[in-house]
C-alpha cells in the first residue's frame, strides 16, 4: 500500500508518466499513484522530476489518487500548485534580459513576466504585461498545465513564426502565482 489512510498526506516520489497537463504518475519505493492537479492551478512537470505532493486523498473502487493543493520541486523551488523551473540545455537562463513584451527585441533571450491571458494547448499560451501582449510557445519536453489569469516568468528565445508572427519559445517557466491565490 502506497499511502496511509488519512485524508490529507504529503508524498516525496519521481514523476514517472505525465499522462495530460492535469495528471501524472508519482512512484516511490511503496509504489505508484496517479496525481490530479486541480483545474484552477497552474503546473509544469517533467517525466524524472522529484516531487513532494501533498493533497487530499480520493479513495474509490477505481483506485486512490491524489488531488494535489501543493506542489514542491526538488529544485529549491516551492511550488503552491505550480512554481515549475526547467532550465534548456545549451541556454543558460541566469543572463536572460529583463524586458517588457512591447519592448522586446528583434531577437535573443528574454525574460518576460506577465499573466496567461488565453491558453491554445499544454506547449502554447498567450502572456500579457502592460505594454503588450504576445505567444509563448513552451519549447521542452515539460507538459504545462498553465490557467488563465496566472501570472508567470518566461525564459526564452524571441523568434518569428509563419503562424503565429513574433512569439517567445519558452525553455524556462515560473509560475508565480495562479488566479485564484
């Protein structure tokens, strides 16, 4: 058995299987178990990340499983629901420039804070500042599930695309806060 029989636990394991933006498989030494990350939060997960979960257990005859309210990365990150960091090997992130989305450069790496102000897909979204609004494309092989009205750090490269005109692909997101903290 992977868990105690409480209503809330904390959990310490490796992601092992993103199955969609809003689930993954967490695996420990006492086993596996699916984690449901709830659909006003916001998250950025890879297959290998260490984790702790703590949440409510959902015990059913389908199985237990995990609805997660906190989200810590073992990167030194804490994530309420979400602060995932993924740094692109080949682009250090720690010169990344500071700028605002209309006053971006032609090209290079950038560092934009915003919030989502639509989401196309779990590797697309729209990020809004005051000056400006434009597409980030997340550029890994992180799965993201990002919610409207979350305010983020992106860490990318400026391109220009056929489809969607200039856009930032992303190789590093923070989720700073979500909509409903």
């Amino acid at each position: 058995m992977l868990l105690a029989t409480t209503a809330m636990t904390s959990i310490t394991g490796t992601v092992t299987s993103v199955k969609n933006p809003r689930a993954f498989i967490l695996e420990n030494d006492h086993g596996r178990l699916e984690v449901l990350v709830e659909n006003s939060q916001s998250v950025v997960l890879k297959e290998g990340d260490q984790v702790t979960v703590t949440g409510a257990l959902d015990k059913s005859w389908l199985g237990t499983k995990l609805h997660a309210r906190q989200i810590t990365v073992q990167k030194g990150i804490v994530q309420t629901l979400s602060d995932a960091v993924k740094g692109a090997p080949g682009l250090p992130t720690s010169n990344a420039q500071p700028y605002d989305i209309g006053r971006l450069p032609a090209s290079g790496k950038v560092k934009l804070t915003g919030t989502v102000t639509a989401v196309r897909s779990d590797t697309s979204f729209m990020l809004e500042d005051a000056t400006g609004r434009i597409h980030i494309d997340v550029a890994s092989a992180e799965r993201a599930a990002i919610t409207p009205g979350a305010r983020v750090s992106v860490i990318g490269k400026v391109n220009n695309s056929l489809l969607h005109g200039r856009q930032v692909k992303a190789y590093s997101i923070i989720v700073l806060n979500n909509r409903s903290q």
